[in-house]
C-alpha cells in the first residue's frame, strides 16, 4: 500500500515537473518568438523612420538648390538693374565728370579742393610729386579722396599714378622702383609687377599708368622709360608685368599707344610731327593676347600719313585702330591733355571735345599748364550744346561704371 502510494505519489509528482518542464519551454518559446516580433517591429520602425528623413533631407535639398537659383537670379538681375539704375541715377554733370582722371594740387583735402571736386566731380585723379609725402600721408589722402567720390557720384575713384620704374617713379619712398630695361625675363617682370601692386594696394592706389610699350631707340626722348627690346620681348615682358599688377589687385594701361619712337625732343612741350609711316603695334596686340589691360593710353603725336594736323589721340580713325589691336574692353584714355603740346596749337574746346567725338573713354587733364576746372566745364558746355554727342558720354560711363564695378569685386 506505502509502495503503491510512493509510487502513484512518485509518479504525480513526476507529471508535476513534465508539466512544469512543459511550461516553461512553452512559455520560452512564446517569448522568444514575442521578442523576435518586437525585434521586427522596432526594426521596420527604425527602417521607417530612416527612409522618412532621407526623404526629408532630400526635399530639403531639392528646395535650398531652387531658391538658391532664384537668389542668384535674383542677385544677377539686382547688379544689372543697378548699374543701369547708377547710370540712370547720375546728372549729367555727373556723367561728364566721370570722363576725367584730374590732378589736384596739396597732399591733403582742403576746403578749396573739396569745393572743386564736388563741382567737377571727377571719375579719378592721378597723384603727382605735389600730392605725395610719405606712406602715412598717401593713405590718408586716397582714404579721403574716395570718401569724397562716394559723396558727390556714389562711385569710387580711379586713383592713378605713374610708378613705371626708374626715373619715372612718383612714390619714390617704396622699395620696388625697377626701371623697365632692367628687367630681363618674364618671371622678373611678374615678381616685380606683384610687388610693386601690393605697395600701390597697401597706400589706396588701384591703378598704375605702367608699363610702357613704346619701341624706342637710343637718342629718342623715350627711349630711357622703355624696356629697350624688341616688338616681341616687350610684349612678353609687358603682358607678365601687368599680370603681376592684376594679381595684386591693381589696374594697369598699356601706354603709349601707337608710340613716342623716333622722337628727340620732349613731346610735352612741342607737339610732334612724324612724317614717316606710323610705328607698328604689334607690341601691343601680342601683349593682350595674354592678359587683357583695363586701360590703353593714346599718344599726343601727329603722324602724318594718318592726319596731318590733329594728333592720333584726336581721331576716331585712331580710337578705331587702337580696337582693332587691343580689342573693344580696355578703357581708351588720352595721355595728359594739359600739356604744351597741345595747348598752342588748339583751344580748350578743342582739347577736350576731339578726344571725346574720336570716341576715347576719359580724358587725362592734370592741370599742369592749364587748370582743370574751365577744361571739364567746357566739356560740360559742348554737351550741352549738342557739339558731342550725349549717346557717346553715356557709351563711356557705362564702360567706365563696369570698369569699377570689377575693381569692386
């Protein structure tokens, strides 16, 4: 009886741990197989989300590249809109007075020369020995000077100087003063055209009357100023000198164009004739075919078998040569128009008007044997009356505001 009840005990409590081994592999089962649905479920959620915020992230994108492109539509439109909104904006006094690159007398704004600048309202000046004292001074005076632009015009100024090198050297206090037949190679022209730009940079001034191209030979007023080669080699070092310049942030002009070769005598003081053909500018034309220069200057020469009285910066024939060899981008500017040369033989109308009706963009008048305030007051009386063309003043402050727009950049 004790066994069989040992035994049926022995055997009930073996169903007891058979049914309890069974519950928990069952319930073990069930909660893996709970666990892994979980798993499955939290990743397709991760998986969700994931693809929801990269598409998300891909309509942001989409939409930041379309406004940008309307921005930058927008932006592109707004720069032409305000240079023609500048240039509609401007008086015509303004207009003209933007034509001129002007001297001035003191190396700092007095009440005098403030009065005369807000009267002409000069689109530049250039800095003369009468102008300039040391570092310190210079700067402060170009810092002056294009306040007072932006005051009268809205514009900035083209702050001008001859710093050629060597004899011709207006800030004699800088280090780089290398005169052009000392340099031999291509690379010394560039080093030299980089530092001399970041001297000028550095004191405010933004363009350098430099380099010459003139072909001169030895006897030939010139001739000292030049870098004594041939067409080709002048070219060359030309094009590496003003790219020098251009790296350092300062505007170059080529000068002086077609040339003051053959020329003994100083071509300031006495106009000169030249009877023989005009000299080739091949110079020129190789030289822009690697860099093109923001300027060109015009010779004061009369070569004869172009015209036979007025001097090649008078002629629309001549402007219309100097584009066929540099191209239609270069400012065309005369070289300085208050000179003797010219001021015995025309009148101030004269000076001032045949230049502007050739077509040249601006006018050089520094006030060194004629003042500069009846010269661009007689400019603004030939407009006035019709003598040259409104069209033509409006061509060239166009050039010239796109001109100093880029300076701008």
């Amino acid at each position: 009886m004790g066994l069989s009840l040992l035994g049926c005990g022995g055997e009930r409590k073996n169903d007891f741990y058979n049914v309890y081994n069974s519950y928990n592999v069952y319930n073990g089962y069930s909660m893996n197989k709970l666990n892994n649905k979980i798993i499955r479920l939290v990743g397709i959620a991760v998986i969700t989300l994931l693809f929801g915020l990269a598409i998300v992230w891909a309509a942001m994108i989409w939409l930041w590249g379309e406004n940008s492109a309307v921005l930058n539509s927008e932006t592109q439109t707004t720069g032409s809109i305000n240079l023609k909104q500048k240039q509609q904006g401007l008086t015509l006094e303004q207009k003209i007075g933007q034509l001129f690159i002007i001297g001035f007398d003191g190396a700092v704004i007095t009440p005098q020369t403030e009065k005369m600048f807000n009267e002409l309202k000069p689109g530049g000046v250039l800095l003369l020995k009468k102008n300039i004292q040391n570092a310190k001074q210079v700067k402060k005076l170009t810092t002056d000077l294009q306040a007072l632009s932006m005051a009268y015009s809205g514009l900035p100024l083209f702050i001008a100087v001859d710093q050629e090198g060597g004899s011709v050297s207006r800030l004699d206090f800088l280090r780089e003063k290398t005169a052009q037949f000392e340099i031999e190679t291509t690379q010394e022209a560039y080093a030299i055209g980089l530092t001399r730009g970041k001297e000028l940079k550095e004191l405010g001034v933004n363009l350098n009357f430099a380099p010459l191209q003139d072909i001169a030979a030895s006897g030939d007023f010139i001739f000292d100023r030049t870098f004594q080669k041939d067409a080709l080699q002048t070219s060359k070092l030309a094009a590496s000198l003003a790219m020098g310049q251009k790296e350092a942030g300062i505007l170059s002009c080529f000068k002086h164009f077609p040339g003051y070769g053959g020329i003994a005598f100083n071509p300031e003081e006495k106009l000169a004739t030249l009877t023989n053909k005009a000299p080739s500018v091949s110079q020129f034309q190789e030289a822009t075919i690697k860099i093109k220069p923001e300027f060109v200057m015009v010779s004061n020469v009369v070569f004869e078998d172009i015209d036979s009285f007025l001097p090649f910066s008078f002629l629309e024939n001549g402007v219309k040569q100097i584009k066929q060899a540099v191209g239609a981008s270069p400012l065309i500017i005369t070289d300085d128009l208050a000179q003797n040369s010219v001021l015995k033989r025309f009148s101030l109308e004269q000076i001032v008007g045949l230049p502007l009706m050739a077509g040249n963009d601006m006018l050089i008048f520094s006030g060194w044997k004629s003042p500069v305030a009846p010269a661009v007051l007689a400019a603004q009386e030939m407009v006035k009356s019709g003598q040259v063309a409104k069209d033509k003043v409006d061509k060239a402050v166009s050039r010239i505001i796109k001109q100093k727009e880029k300076m701008l950049e």
